[in-house]
C-alpha cells in the first residue's frame, strides 16, 4: 500500500520531546533533521537558546546532527554556521541523494540514523524511502510557506486515508 510509505516510525510533538539518551539506547549516533518549522518557525532566522541546548546535548552525548533543508542556500548556511552545524541546502526532498549525501557526511549507517521533520511528503517520505527511521513533529508555526501549504493540504488527505483504514496509530491532538 501506497500510503504506508507516509507513516513516520515515530511521532513527537517536538524535537524537545526526542533526548540524547533515548535515542543512544536505539544504538543512533546521528540526526538527519529538516529546519523549517521542524527546528524553528520558517520565518525564524536564528537558533532559540532552547534548540541551542538541545543540539549541544545531542553533540556532548556523541550524536552528529546534520541540517538537510529544501531551502535556498542562504537561508540553510545563516542558520546553521553560527551553530557550527553541517547542512545541505536545495535537498530535493524527498529524493533520495540529499539522505545519502548525510549519512557519507556522518560516516554512519542507514540503522544508526533518524530523520525529524515536520512534513509527511517530505521528510517522513524520503527517510522512508531511504529505510531510515522517520521521527514526525508538530510544525513549529501555524503559518507556512506557499508550496509547504500544498504539502500539508496532500497530508491531511493521506492522513484521513490512514484513518479510514485504521492505520493511523497516533493522533494530532490540536
């Protein structure tokens, strides 16, 4: 079935949910995350002084994370090189090579890796296309960017699909 590929390993309300410890019990030494309404609002240009915390928890407990964005270059770079966070920009999510393209950057295996993001048709469907373990969030904001509305228009779709045939196991509680 088509939709199954949709369906996150795992769902958060956000990446503060997900903690160093939790993730090395899972054998994962690395983070592949979407940033736009996944690490911080679209419109945010820095990094909050929580995501600041909890990317030096990540990095203490010995797991990389690696920034892979749909975003232009200049977006993606200002965010993560204050951070001194790995990135890669224009990803063509949900194709593959930007995923391939991370793990080589971390030199770890596809078992060893989880994907956040806040996007079922990007995000989720690319990790899952990759075999990676998929980690959906809540977006950060309400607001969205044009082809990010389109997105969320096709998710509600295959959300109410997975609904109707009982596959959906967690529930958006807003």
């Amino acid at each position: 079935m088509m939709y199954q590929k949709f369906i996150p390993s795992q769902y958060v309300k956000s990446v503060f949910d997900i903690s160093p410890e939790s993730l090395l019990e899972k054998g994962v030494r690395g983070i592949i995350t979407d940033l736009d309404n996944t690490l911080v609002e679209w419109d945010r240009p820095d990094a909050t002084p929580k995501l600041i915390d909890w990317l030096r928890s990540m990095k203490e407990a010995g797991i990389q994370v690696i920034i892979v964005s749909n975003n232009k270059e200049l977006r993606v770079k200002s965010f993560a090189d204050p951070l001194g966070i790995p990135f890669i920009f224009q990803a063509r999510k949900p194709m593959g090579r930007a995923f391939r393209k991370a793990l080589k950057l971390m030199n770890v295996s596809r078992d060893q890796v989880v994907v956040i993001g806040d996007q079922m048709m990007t995000d989720i469907f690319g990790g899952n296309l990759n075999k990676l373990h998929t980690i959906l969030v809540l977006p950060v904001a309400q607001s969205d960017g044009f082809i990010t509305r389109f997105n969320r228009l096709l998710e509600r779709r295959i959300m109410k699909k997975l609904k109707e045939k009982g596959q959906l196991t967690w529930e958006e509680e807003n």
